[in-house]
C-alpha cells in the first residue's frame, strides 16, 4: 500500500537534508534530491519494522491526559 506523506527538505553544506512531516523522528539526507528520496523511505521502513518489533514484544498501552 501506498500512501502519500510530506517531504519538507532545506540545504545544509552541500547536502539535501529532510524530514517526513507527518512522522516525528523520520530525518535523512543525501546528495541529490533523489538520494534523499530513497535515504528518507528506508529511514521510513527501518523505523515501521523497529516499530512492529517493539508492539511483538508484549508493550502495553495506556492513554493518559495531560496538560498542554
């Protein structure tokens, strides 16, 4: 399944550098705008697998208020 998200990028000495806006946490960079692509959608899979692995290992979920 496909689903689309937004890729907000910036230069930083020389380098593509981005981020998934939809999903904290998901930084990559690369040389070309291409190589950020495919470095950000591996960041992606690398972190949905890590995220699969750790719901596997009986974690527990409670949702709790807090202030903001």
């Amino acid at each position: 399944m496909l689903r689309n998200l937004i890729l907000e990028y910036w230069m930083d000495e020389g380098w593509y550098v981005g981020r998934l806006r939809e999903v904290p946490g998901v930084f990559s960079q690369g040389e070309t705008l291409g190589q950020l692509e495919d470095n950000i959608r591996e960041a992606y899979k690398l972190m949905k697998e890590e995220d699969a692995s750790i719901y596997h290992t009986g974690t527990i979920t409670k949702e709790i208020a807090v202030e903001v």
